[in-house]
C-alpha cells in the first residue's frame, strides 16, 4: 500500500511518526500486508510546494514528521505547550501553518533539552551520523542566518567554502547547528521506533529515492563538482522529459543533472553514501526516474519548456557494479513504467531488479 506519513490523520495539521502510524501497520499486519511504500522522508519548503521530490538535502529527515504525542510521552515538551493549537482542517495538509506550529513545539522540546543536559543516545547519533549530519545542520543553519536566499547568493567566501570564513561561521552559528542535530536525531528516534514495530508485525517499509536532487540544496552547495554547473556555480543544463502524451512541451523540471564522468572518476563516492543512508532509513527502496541510469534528458538552462533537450548516456552497469562491491545487499525497485528502452531493460535484467509498473502503462 502507498500512504505518505504526512496524509495520516493528526490533530496537529499534517501526519507523523505518532499514533495514527502505528495503527496504519498494525491494520495491515491483520490484513495479511507485508510492504508499506512511502514518499521521500527528506526535508521539504513551502516555497516549493513542500514536494519531498524537491529537498534541501537527501540525507536528512523531515523534521515537520515529528510526532507530538510522542515529544509528550518521552518527556521533551508537556501537554501545555501544544497549546494554544490552530484549528486545522482534516481534509488536508496546510503547510505553513503546520510548519509554524511544528516550529513552535520542536523549539520547546529544544529548550528542554538543554536545560536537561546532553543525552547519550543524542551524542552516540551525532557521531555515528557525522558523515552526512554535520553539513546538512550548518546548511540549514546557514539558510536560517542568509534568511532562506538560495546558496549561489550567499557572500562568495561561503558560497565557494573557503576554509577560514565558513568555520568562523561555523563557530558563530552553533546554537542553530546543534538545534538541527537535535531534531534529526529527535526525527530518527522516532522513525527508528515506528520501523521496529513494522518489523515486529511482518511489514517492510519501501522507501523512495528521487534521483535528482534540488539545485537549493546541501548536496549541490557541497559537491558542485559532480554536477553540469557553468563558472557562476549555476546549472548549465537541467533535468525534464521530453514532449508526450502528457504534454505536447514535455516536463522541465529544472533540478541539476550529474556530470557522470566525474562521478565515475571518483567511484561515485556521493551515490554511494547516498545509498547507504536509504539502507538506514527503509527495508528496501524504489529509484525514482530509474530509467536515467541508462540514459537522462537534458535541456539547456534557461529554455522555457522541454522541448530541445538531448539524449545522453547515463551510467549504466558500471553503477550498480560498483555499487554493489561497497554495498552487497542493497534492494532496489526500479521504477518501471511497463515500456522499457532495452538498455534500461538489460540492466533490470542483468541486475535482477524488481519493477514496479504503473497501471495506466503496464497491461496495454
């Protein structure tokens, strides 16, 4: 079954890792259910339609899931300070409300847990996630201190990490740096729990990788060099598809495209840990866009449609040989959208990757 976290039901103006979650598994462990499919777990922004297709980092969690029943029932906030609550509609997400509230509250268990004092798992989670969490929690923090302007506006000493000034920043913004651990490790513990009791009742969580990645984000800010970007650090080229049946001007999605070679050249370090973090996070995962392995779209910056791109050469088997000799057991569903190219059929085939059609495509 697909169900997102955020349209289960809550009193609190989107869904979370609380109550309502742990009734969903256990509903579909007596319907005799085994896989729960979700959407993205990554952050999201109002500013672009909180989609968690368009994130400011693939390794983090989206705080706005935290659940506050369970902020109560483990002791970071109290019964009062969820009020006064917004009266929020049940038919729908209203997202900058929520966030607002949601806000409010994770500022509390914040607080409280400073006046607490450090807790041990809160330590052992920031070390064992350092590779990824230490700059996810200063980007953050650095669109928090730049008020939200997108990281290629941000003065040239931060924006192209130069040592000296980016740790005097660092050190200056600390508070903002450890809130953010805080609600990641807050986030995870949840999450972590929701999946045992998933596990417990027989049902595996599949996950969701988009496989491009937002231009506003940690990911490009730290690693401009494995994407098509020109001198001024700005996309050359962007993702889409081309015209079909769907749309006469194809889909310009506009997110930066990978410069594969690169990545090749460095045994594709970032898809790695990238793949490495899903395996945390779900029993298995569905790629989004799979077919891009093969070969992906891409359209000049700066075109209004999608209309001139070209056909290039992705990956291919090299990938997933790699990738499999650093992560052996990794369990990809491809999405398959019931016509396949043959080269994107081969790599199912040679990898032996489940799809998963579309029913609009799949049976015509």
């Amino acid at each position: 079954m697909l169900l997102h976290i955020t349209s289960l039901p809550t009193a609190y103006g989107i869904g979370d890792f609380g109550p309502a979650a742990y009734r969903l598994v256990e509903a579909l462990a007596k319907a005799r259910q085994h896989y729960w499919q979700i959407l993205p777990l990554n952050p999201t922004q109002v500013e672009h339609a909180s989609s968690p297709y368009y994130s400011p980092s693939a390794f983090g969690i989206n705080t706005l899931l935290i659940s506050p029943d369970r902020l109560v029932q483990d002791g970071y906030i109290s019964q009062d300070d969820l009020e006064p609550m917004p009266d929020f509609p049940e038919e729908r997400v209203v997202y900058e409300a929520a966030t607002w509230y949601k806000d409010r509250i994770l500022s509390a268990a914040y607080q409280q847990f400073l006046q607490s004092g450090l807790e041990r798992g809160y330590e052992e989670f920031c070390a064992g996630s350092a590779w990824w969490l230490d700059e996810h929690a200063l980007f953050v923090a650095l669109k928090d201190h730049f008020r939200g302007q997108e990281w290629n506006r941000w003065p040239e000493e931060i924006r192209t990490r130069q040592p000296g000034p980016l740790d005097d920043l660092r050190q200056h913004l600390t508070d903002r740096i450890r809130k953010e651990k805080f609600l990641q490790y807050l986030a995870t513990r949840q999450w972590s729990a929701l999946r045992r009791h998933c596990t417990d009742l027989g049902v595996q969580i599949i996950g969701d990788i988009p496989i491009y990645v937002a231009y506003d984000s940690v990911d490009v800010w730290q690693n401009p060099e494995i994407f098509k970007l020109d001198e001024n650090f700005r996309p050359a080229v962007v993702a889409g598809v081309p015209p079909d049946v769907f749309s006469k001007t194809g889909q310009l999605w506009g997110n930066p495209v990978y410069d594969w070679p690169a990545l090749r050249d460095r045994g594709y370090d970032w898809w790695i840990r990238r793949v490495r973090r899903s395996a945390e996070l779900y029993d298995l995962f569905r790629i989004d866009h799979f077919r891009a392995f093969a070969d992906y779209y891409e359209i000049p910056a700066g075109d209004g449609t999608a209309e001139y791109g070209t056909w290039v050469d992705g990956p291919g088997s090299d990938f997933f040989e790699t990738l499999a000799r650093h992560l052996p057991c990794f369990a990809i569903v491809a999405e398959d959208l019931g016509a396949n190219t043959p080269a994107v059929q081969e790599l199912l085939d040679r990898f032996g990757f489940p799809g998963m059609k579309i029913l609009l495509f799949a049976f015509d």
